[in-house]
C-alpha cells in the first residue's frame, strides 16, 4: 500500500505527537507552522502529567466564582469585558455544560484519556532514550483554607473510585513529604498518580527526533486557504506554495477556530490566556509539584529551577503581557509560601500562552463529517500537555484505520452544529 501523506497544522504537543505515531507507521508528515515553533503553549505550561484532574473546567459553581474574579485584572480568572458574538456565545455554551450531570458524563472519558497519554509519554520517554526530567512522584494540592480542602477532599474520592493513589494530608504530613518548602496552608491532597516534567526540554528534543525521522517541519509557514474538491481537502495553500495530501489535521490550539471558519464550520473555543516564569538561584527547590487552589497557581521544580504558571484570561489572541496579572501571581505566591518573600522577582521574565478551552471543558478529537479527509485535535484547556500523546495517538489512529485508543461522542468535533 502506498504511503500516505498527511499535513498537519500546528507544532504544539498534539502536533508532533501525531506526527510521531504517522512517521512509525510509515506515513509522509508535513508540519505547517506559523511561528518559529519556540514559544507555544507546549513550551511554557507547568508540565503536568495529570490523571488527577477528572473534572473538567465547566462545572458546577464555575460560574459564581467566575463572577467574583472577572472583573478584577488580578484574580485566577479574568474576562477582558468587550463586545465578541464568539465569546458571548461560548460563555452561554459554558453556562450550559456546567451541570453535575455533564461532569459525571466527562469523567470517565478524561480518565481514559489522562491514564493512557500518561503511559505514552512513559513509553516514548523510555523507548526514544529523551531525558526531560520526567518525575513519577506525585503533586500536591495546597489549601490554606478548610473549605477549600474539604472541596478538593470529594476529589480525592472521585480518584479512588478509578484506583488512583490519593489521599488528604494534614500540614505535618505535608510538610514531611516535602520539606524544602513551607506553606501557609490548612492541609493538602496528594495524588500519587501524577507526574511531572519540563516540557521545553522535551519539545526540543522531540523535534529532533522527528526531524531526524524524516518529518518535515516547515516553520513561519502561515496557512491563507484549503482547496476544497468533492467533500474533501485537496490542499493547504500557505503565501508560498499549495501543498497536496491525502489527509489534513488542525492542531493549532487556539488558532484552530479562525482556520475552521474558512470551511465554514462552527467550532466554539476561546483561547485562556495563561501566565508563567521561572525563578533560579533558589536555595532549594521543592520536591513535588503544587498547585495552590485558591489563587489558581502551579508550581513545579523543573530541570533549571521553579517553574510558576497559572490565572485564566479571556481577552481574544493576543499574547500581550498583562501585568497586573503578573503581580497578582508574585503577591499571591508569597502568601502562599513565604518563604518565597525576599525572592527579587524584579529578574523573571514572564511568558503568555493561549490555552484552547471548549465550551464543556473537553477538547474535539477526530473527524470532520463535511470533509471526510480533515481532522482537528485541539480545545484541551489545561490539560493540553497531559493529553497531546493520547490526542496524538487517537488521530493517527484514524488516519491509518486502526481502532481508536479511546471513542466517545463527548469529543465530536461539530458537537455544537
């Protein structure tokens, strides 16, 4: 059988993951990329590998809470209040999938889907021989509240109902799994389960694997068309050339809305805008990776010092640094941990990336009815760097005609049309 070619947009995580299964399987991959491929949201996320986080972010009381913080430039979420049909109609999408019943209906799939892209990595990691860092050791959810550990108490029991290694820890327990760091905190949960690595280091090396492979990663390549011929794609067309394939797949992230409007096809996604930096020099690193739940922020000890990510911002495409959010980062960090307090932050140099968030929290995986050659992987929120082997894996399998590693109607791609 002849080898079949594929373009794929985007070289993010999901991109070269699927490239990476196409490229074993003996398929001709083309990458199209707008930018250099150096700063997207694989390279500067908190590098989490997640299969704790089983609910997705439209939940119940999302909505109230999103109100308290959205008009303070500050808070872990933030609205840039604007006049945007798309984002009014994905705010009542959000509103809508935000029901118990919803989330009941995402937490077995996100569970495939974490547990899985959690074994991929592991087999890539130990198959390829790439060193990123990657730790088995668990992360910490840090509460200085008793009403919010008692919140993140129900998620430990939604773990252990799928045999996740969970548990809630007092602030002594806490403090002796990790003592390079103290919090101000009423106690913690610790899932186990997860693991952790940087993912810039990973990306590079990725790449280079790829590139070696015989992948083509055609870089500042902006998409301008397709040609449509018969239901199907024929070509991508960039300001350069016109480039013909047998199957096309959208990984672009947040971009991948604007592209789906071409094919006049409705795909509700905004892109999150999140925030990080890294802090060097410190006297020692904590051991495990946290997440400070009621300021939204993440924190993990990466191969060159201590990554901190985090808030969620509404406010179009732009990669613009806001700093007051940069500032409520720095404040609410030092009252979380105070011993981080004398740290001269006046050195960081902060870094934006656009999550894609679908309206009901899970991302779209697979085929386009209206054009039976066309994929889109893409609309992972916060857990694209835990779920771009699995997304990876899933459209490759598609491609190829394999039976596909997780299926659910949950991650249709015109699930809003």
């Amino acid at each position: 059988m002849k080898a079949k070619k594929v373009i794929i947009i985007g070289a993010g995580i999901v991109g070269y993951s699927t490239a990476y299964f196409l490229n074993k399987s003996g398929c001709e991959v083309t990458i199209l990329e707008q930018t250099d491929g150096n700063n997207n949201c694989s390279y500067g996320n908190a590098g989490y590998v997640s299969p704790s986080h089983l609910v997705p972010l439209a939940s119940p009381g999302i909505i109230s809470q999103g109100l308290k913080w959205m008009l303070n430039k500050r808070s872990p979420f933030y609205i840039k209040p604007k006049l945007d049909l798309d984002l009014i109609r994905w705010v009542r999408l959000f509103h809508k999938a935000s029901t118990d019943k919803r989330v009941k209906e995402a937490i077995p799939v996100l569970y495939d889907l974490t547990v899985k892209s959690q074994k991929l990595y592991e087999e890539i990691l130990e198959t390829e021989r790439i060193e990123a860092g990657y730790n088995k050791s668990g992360l910490l959810m840090v509460c200085q509240t008793a009403q919010a550990l008692h919140h993140e108490e129900e998620m430990v029991k939604i773990a252990e109902s799928y045999g996740l290694e969970a548990s809630t820890l007092t602030r002594e327990e806490t403090e002796k799994l990790d003592p390079n760091v103290q919090y101000n905190m009423a106690g913690s949960v610790f899932f186990g389960c997860d693991s952790w690595m940087t993912p810039n280091v990973f990306m590079a090396k990725f790449r280079e694997l790829l590139i070696e492979r015989g992948v083509d990663i055609q870089y500042h390549s902006t998409l301008t068309d397709f040609k449509i011929e018969n239901g199907k794609v024929k070509a991508a067309k960039t300001k350069v050339a016109e480039l013909i394939a047998d199957e096309f797949i959208i990984t672009a992230g947040a971009w991948s809305p604007l592209l789906m409007k071409r094919l006049g096809i409705f795909m509700p996604l905004q892109g999150g805008k999140g925030y990080s930096f890294m802090m060097e020099n410190l006297p020692s690193n904590p051991k495990l990776p946290s997440i400070l739940v009621e300021a939204r922020i993440a924190t993990t000890p990466m191969l060159h010092g201590l990554r901190v990510a985090g808030t969620m911002e509404l406010a179009g495409i732009n990669h613009t640094i806001n700093q007051p959010r940069i500032d409520g980062i720095i404040k609410s960090l030092k009252v979380a941990m105070p011993s981080l307090a004398d740290y001269d932050f006046s050195s960081i140099r902060p870094w934006a990336g656009l999550r894609p968030c679908t309206p009901d929290g899970l991302p779209y995986i697979g085929r386009v009815s209206s054009l039976s050659n066309l994929q889109v992987g893409t609309g992972h929120a916060m857990l694209g760097w835990t779920l771009g082997p699995i997304t990876g894996k899933m459209l490759a399998e598609e491609v190829l005609g394999e039976k596909a590693s997780v299926k659910s109607e949950l991650l249709k791609v015109e699930r809003y049309n």
